[in-house]
C-alpha cells in the first residue's frame, strides 16, 4: 500500500494540535525532517512540526513560498474551501461543529425530530412487511 | 465653633506628594485669612472658653461584676453584598432547576429578590412548578430566552413567600387530642397570582414551535453527554 498524500510545496493539511487547532493550512516551504512552514489566508506563515498536522487530498498549484496574495489567488483558483466542505471529511467537521454548538432546546427539538422520523420509517416498514407478507 | 460653613471646604494645600504640600506655613498662614480675622478682633486671634459643663452625678459601682476581667467581643461592622446575578440570567431566561422537588425541571425565570434569590415559575400549568423562589447556584442557566414583557412582577417579594406563624398554646391536652390540622390548602389570593403571571406568559410560548412541549419536560443527563462541553 504505498502513500498517496505527500508532503509537498501546495499541499493542504488540517491542523491537529495546538492553538490553530480544526484549520487548513497550505505547507509552503520544508524547514528540515520536522517541521514545515505552513500558511493560510487568516494566519501568519509560521512553522509547523509535521506532527501537528494531518495531509488532505487537496494540493494547489504554488511556488516555494508565495505572497499572501499569490496564495490566497491561487487558493482561490483552486477552489480549496468548497472542495473541503464538500469532501466526506470536510462535511463531517461541519456536522461535528453544528452538534457541539447546539442549545439545550435545540437538543430537545433534534429528538422530537428523531423519534418522528423513526416513526415514520417504522410505519413504512410495516406496510411493506404487509404487503410481501400477503 | 463658629463659623461653620455649609459644604466643608476642600483644602487649600494641595498636595505635592503624600506628605508634602504645596504652599510652606506662611503662604498657608496668608491662604486662610488668619490676618484677617486676627485684624478684625484687634490682632488677637478670638477664643472661646468652653461652656460650663453641667455637673455629672458620680457614678456607683454596680451590685455584680465578674471576679476576672470579661473581654468585649470586637465590633463587627460588616455589611453582606447583595448577591450578583450572572450575566447568563434575564428576565424571560429558561432555567434548569438541579436540586429540590423540581429537580430536571426546566422552568421561566421573572425577577431576582432582594434576598438574592431567584423568583421562578413553571408556569404551573405547563410543569407544575408554582410561583417559587430559587437560589442561583441550584440553577443552569440555558440561552432560551421567552418574552417576558406582558408579565407584570412587582407585587412578589420576599414577604410574600414567608412562611406563616402558628400560635401554639401550652396545654397537656393538646398531647392527647388528635392533631387537628389537617393538610393547609393554599390561600385562593395566591391561585390567583399564579393564574395572573401565568396567562400572558402562556401566551408569548405557545408562541414558539415546541416550547411548551420543551418546558413540561425533565431534564437528565444521558449517557455520552459530558456537562463540560454542553452549550445549555
């Protein structure tokens, strides 16, 4: 099984750890064995153990450490943001974000919904078991 | 004295550091005029003899006192803060009520007592909590907000939730007699207050989708939900 996401200069990686915890960073340059610097639109270009982050499938098309203008256009053109949010990956952070901001209430008409939708499944279901049934 | 003034002057040295003022004796000596008043009573600053104080009847020793000397417990003169309300808790705020009867009950908040405490009602017709008061810290406060304006609360406070003084008689008969009092019915003046703080209330949720479903219902822990990263 060899490796299909490599640590390259474009590669966007989602940070694991630390302050800048949940976001996409793009690497732009390799520092040594390590440790990379890493860049976004929102952040200072800092350096980064490998360790605190994690590869993602999506790479864009940059030079050895652009300007911030140069990467936000050719993020842009890559169109990073609405390929991650909808990748499986990119959608489940979503859902996750969406569950753990929700309200006492909100969490109380999610159930409601859900025990409705059950029942409705359940009725469904009786009606076909009926019908092979018969 | 004499020559009291209406609002107490505020000093005429300012002061240059603590401890050091402004102007040295004599600028202050010329500052307040001691000139002048010693000019007006012929270069003699005016005194006042002490009035004749009326005569003190002595003192007698006192029929008891104690062999050892008795120590005076210091003065106390502290005053009790009133208790702050958190910032999360507004008039209209749904509240969880962790402790008592009510406990798992989500419940309206109207107005916070002069006692600190917190005026809470269920409303009563919807959970069965009355109008009652309840301590902050017994209490999660969630961001549920339910509009609160067409209730009017100014007649609750502490006293009317006091409890109410019997008066027992001393007897032996009272021992063997059967107690009397049977279960204490709630005064009709406090049905109605509850009715009255209730009715617009009512109103404003069944306004929102699901509120009312959401306040007739307990509130409990179940399993996988860690109370530390809940957003109530």
């Amino acid at each position: 099984m060899p490796f299909k996401r490599y640590v390259e200069i474009g590669r966007v990686a989602l940070v694991n750890y630390g302050k800048d915890y949940g976001k996409l960073v793009v690497i732009v340059d390799v520092v040594d064995q390590n440790r990379a610097l890493v860049d976004a639109p929102d952040t200072v270009r800092s350096q980064m153990n490998f360790k605190r982050l994690t590869l993602t499938d999506i790479k864009i098309d940059i030079n050895r450490v652009p300007k911030k203008k140069t990467l936000i256009d050719a993020m842009e053109k890559a169109d990073v943001k609405n390929k991650w949010e909808n990748s499986s990956w990119g959608r489940k952070l979503i859902v996750q974000k969406r569950r753990a901001s929700l309200n006492d209430f909100d969490r109380f008409k999610l159930m409601l919904a859900k025990i409705k939708k059950a029942g409705i499944v359940r009725q469904e279901l009786a009606k076909l078991k009926k019908e092979t049934a018969a | 004295m004499a020559g009291k003034r209406k609002t107490p002057v505020k000093t005429r040295n300012p002061d240059l550091i603590r401890g050091v003022g402004k102007y040295s004796r004599s600028k202050m000596y010329h500052k307040r005029g001691l000139w002048a008043i010693k000019a007006k009573h012929g270069g003699v600053f005016p005194r006042h003899d002490p009035k004749p104080k009326a005569p003190v009847a002595p003192e007698k020793a006192p029929k008891f006192y104690p062999a050892e000397d008795v120590k005076k417990p210091l003065l106390n003169k502290r005053k009790p803060k009133p208790t702050k309300l958190r910032a999360s808790i507004t008039p209209g705020t749904v509240l969880i009520l962790l402790a008592g009867r009510f406990m798992g009950k989500r419940v309206v908040f109207l107005k916070q007592l002069t006692s600190g405490l917190l005026l809470v009602t269920g409303p009563f017709k919807i959970n069965g909590v009355p109008l009652r008061r309840v301590n902050q810290s017994y209490v999660i406060a969630t961001s549920t907000k339910v509009d609160i304006s067409g209730v009017n609360v100014e007649k609750f406070d502490d006293k009317y939730f006091a409890k109410e003084v019997e008066k027992k008689k001393k007897g032996e008969g009272e021992f063997f007699e059967a107690e009397k009092e049977d279960k204490k019915t709630l005064p009709d003046e406090k049905k109605e207050d509850q009715k009255a703080v209730d009715g617009s209330l009512i109103k404003s949720i069944e306004g929102v989708a699901d509120l009312k479903v959401y306040l007739a219902a307990r509130f409990s822990l179940k399993s996988g939900m860690k109370p530390h990263e809940l957003v109530f």
